[in-house]
C-alpha cells in the first residue's frame, strides 16, 4: 500500500478510535481532524458496516453509464481489432456498417487503450512529400503500379517473391501472387492473366527494379516494351525514392503485417495467406482514403479489352519512322544508329525537338 493511502487510513482508524472512547462530542473531533460533520459520520457508518476495510478509498467512476457503449458493440470492437489488427477509424465503419451505428473513433480508441490492445510505434521523422505522382490516379485503370515486395523465406527453406499490383486510384488489389523467382517468363503470364481479366490500364507505375526497367534506352526493359505494344505507358519513379509510389508501398507493410510475421509453411501455404490478404483488403478492410468504402465498392474493370493480337505501334503524322532491325540499330542519313536490343524487329518514331535535332 502507497505510503500516503496507509497515512490516511491511519487518520480515519484513530478518529473511529477516538469517536468511540473518547469524551469529546462528534463536532469537537471534526474540528481536531479538520473534516466536516457529515464526512465524520460517513466514516463511522462504514466502519460499522464493513470494518477497517470501508476506510479505504472508494473508486468515484459511476456503477451504470446509460449513454456509455453497449457492451455487445464492445465485444465486436475487440474482436474485430483481434483478427484484423485495424485502427480505431477502419473499426468505426465496420461498426456502423453491422449495426447502424457507432461510437466515435476517439471513443473506439479508448476502448482499445483500456483493454491493452494499443501498438505503441516509434515516433516517425516526417518527409517532405513528393509531389503529384508522375502518372495520374483519378479514375479507376487511369494508373495500375507493380512490384515485388522483398523476397522472405517459408518455414521449408523456399524463397518466396511475391508480385504485387495495384489499381491506383480505388487502391484495389489486383494481384499478389508467391513467385519462385523474379524472371520475365514467370512475370509475364501473370500480367497477361491481369489484363485479361481486368482490361489494360493507361500507365504501369514501376521502380527500376528487373523486369521492369533496365539500364537501356529510356529504362525499358523487354516486360515494359511489352506493355508499350499493348498501348500501357511505362512510368518510372526516380531511383532511390520509393515514396513516389507511396500507395503501393503502404500497402506491402500492410500486407507484410498479415502474412510474412510469421512466414507460412511453403509457397502454397504462403498463396493462401496472400489470397485471404487480398479478399480482406479488397471486400473487408475500410480505406480511408476513399472515405471509409472498400477497394472493391471503388474499383471497376478498364473498358480497353485485352487484344487477342498485339495492335500496330501508331504515332503522330509528323513523326519519321524506322524500322529497327536485328542488329538493334536503324538507318539515318545513310548511317546506321545504334537503339537497343530490346526494340529489334518494331518501328519506332522519331521527332524533330529543334533544329536538326
């Protein structure tokens, strides 16, 4: 017991004292302990009640609070937080979305703090924003960005490397998907799947990481000059700044979170994660930059279809055509010019920037 509290209760045990074998009346003992009439009376009728035991200091919280959160909406609040490990404003819309109604997210949050459930993070050091992002994000398709999120191990020893795509503007998951290994031939059918499914998109926001970009002519690499043929631009961000994609990278700490602490036993295993990951994220999880509604409820399929054969390069009436041959060069003022190995056998245009130039 604190030092002070033993002090107090010392007090009141030798006024009870007094008050029972003393010849000074009630008010003359107040007086010497400095309390009013009523609180000498309040500590007699609790000594006779329950003994030593009622001197103590009583908890002044109200038994009943009429306007205070259901205990049912509490138990789901918990529940909720316990299998999604959602904050306090995600929680909210959860809540109002089953029962029509819910506390407010400060109150949710107290609700959490009370019951231990609170991750306490480090203090982050802010960073100067990037600005608007390179490819626009206003519509759904406008922008898809891709990546790997960081290879891990499963349990039985297996690298994992899981391909990540993400529809910009609703923040819809379009694909996660566990990968032996970070190659154009496993890369590829993938996205071919993705475009077939959900149509083409207007840019592919990237690092420059393989296979996305390469050290070649405009960082293309032979994925991106895929993407170029079907009519998608490629965007890269600057090297060495992954919060260009700032969207895209939330989301991998999100998804790491949920299925790589601890890894799952093997690549299937670690695919049932990603496939639940997805579905949560997609159909469950509130977003709240768009206000609180799902990726899904945002989200709509690209109205550009998939070609069943890749369409002509077209450019501008100004522009000069070449054929680039095999060699990866093309011919200019009878002189052979070197372009990149990646764009033999397509036609490329060239535009008059200045003078001769």
């Amino acid at each position: 017991m604190p030092w002070r509290t033993q002090t107090i209760m010392d007090e009141r045990a030798r006024f009870v004292f007094e008050a029972q074998h003393s010849f000074l009346s009630l008010s003359e003992l107040c007086r010497r302990y400095s309390i009013s009439r009523p609180t000498g009376y309040k500590w007699l009728e609790r000594y006779r009640a329950e003994g030593l035991d009622g001197l103590k200091d009583r908890f002044h919280r109200p038994s009943s609070c009429p306007h205070g959160t259901p205990q049912h909406v509490v138990d789901r609040i918990l529940e909720v937080r316990k299998r999604r490990g959602w904050g306090a404003r995600k929680l909210r819309a959860v809540i109002e979305r089953e029962f029509g109604y819910a506390p407010s997210a400060d109150t949710i949050h107290r609700i959490l703090d009370r019951h231990d459930l609170l991750t306490r993070n480090k203090p982050r050091r802010r960073r100067t924003h990037p600005g608007e992002p390179a490819s626009p994000m206003d519509r759904p398709n406008a922008t898809w960005s891709a990546d790997f999120k960081g290879q891990f191990h499963t349990l039985d020893g297996t690298l994992c490397y899981p391909l990540t795509v993400q529809d910009g503007h609703s923040r819809f998951l379009l694909e996660c998907k566990s990968l032996p290994g970070q190659t154009l031939t496993l890369t590829t059918p993938r996205f071919k799947r993705l475009f077939r499914t959900y149509g083409l998109p207007d840019f592919m926001l990237t690092d420059n990481g393989f296979p996305f970009a390469s050290n070649a002519l405009g960082r293309l690499s032979q994925l991106s000059v895929y993407f170029v043929t079907l009519g998608i631009t490629p965007a890269f961000i600057e090297p060495g700044k992954p919060q260009q994609n700032g969207r895209h990278e939330r989301m991998h700490r999100t998804l790491k979170r949920h299925t790589a602490k601890p890894p799952r036993a093997s690549l299937p295993a670690q695919q049932r994660a990603f496939n639940d990951f997805r579905r949560i994220y997609n159909e469950e999880r509130p977003h709240e930059a768009l206000d609180q509604q799902t990726p899904a409820s945002v989200y709509e399929p690209s109205l550009r279809p998939f070609p069943r054969r890749l369409p002509e390069i077209t450019y501008p009436d100004h522009f000069e055509l070449r054929l680039v041959s095999q060699d990866s060069t093309i011919r200019w003022n009878g002189q052979k010019v070197f372009v990149s190995h990646l764009l033999g056998r397509l036609t490329v245009g060239l535009e008059e920037v200045g003078n001769g130039v």
